[in-house]
C-alpha cells in the first residue's frame, strides 16, 4: 500500500488509510461492509484533495474527522440552512 503524503505519520506504514482515519479521529464502524463504503468515500475525497492542493489556491485542504463522509452527508449533517437561523 502507497503512503498517502501528508497523512500518515508512520505509525502504521502498511495500512490502508482508513485504519489511519480511525487510528487518528477514533472511528468505528458497525459493519466490514460498513468501512468498505467510508474507505472508498475516503479515497475519493482523499484524491480530490490532492488535486485541489496541487493546484494554486488560497488555502489548502486536508485531512479530518469529515473525510469519510459525502458531501450531501456532510450538509446534512452539519450545515445550517440561513432560514433555520
């Protein structure tokens, strides 16, 4: 397994960086099929970081405890609409 720049920090040199997303934000999941589904939401977005930060930009992205999650997961679950407010 490749490492993935910027993210592991040699702890666990030959594991997939999902276990290194649990390993660092201590997440479970309930199931195998489970953390195969976070693992490739992960790596997608994982992929779009990097190429986000090859590119020049502002600001640069990276890993966190949201990295396992979709977009639409994401907005759902912890974005406010303005009319909420």
């Amino acid at each position: 397994m490749r490492r993935f720049h910027g993210f592991f920090d040699g702890k666990t040199e030959n594991a997939h960086p999902i276990d290194e997303i649990k390993r660092q934000f201590k997440k479970q999941y309930k199931s195998l099929e489970e953390e195969n589904y976070r693992k490739n939401i992960f790596l997608t977005n994982y992929k779009n970081i990097l190429v986000h930060n090859m590119n020049e930009s502002s600001y640069q992205q990276g890993v966190n405890h949201f990295s396992d999650l979709t977009e639409e997961e994401f907005e759902n679950g912890f974005l406010t609409d303005f009319e909420d407010i």
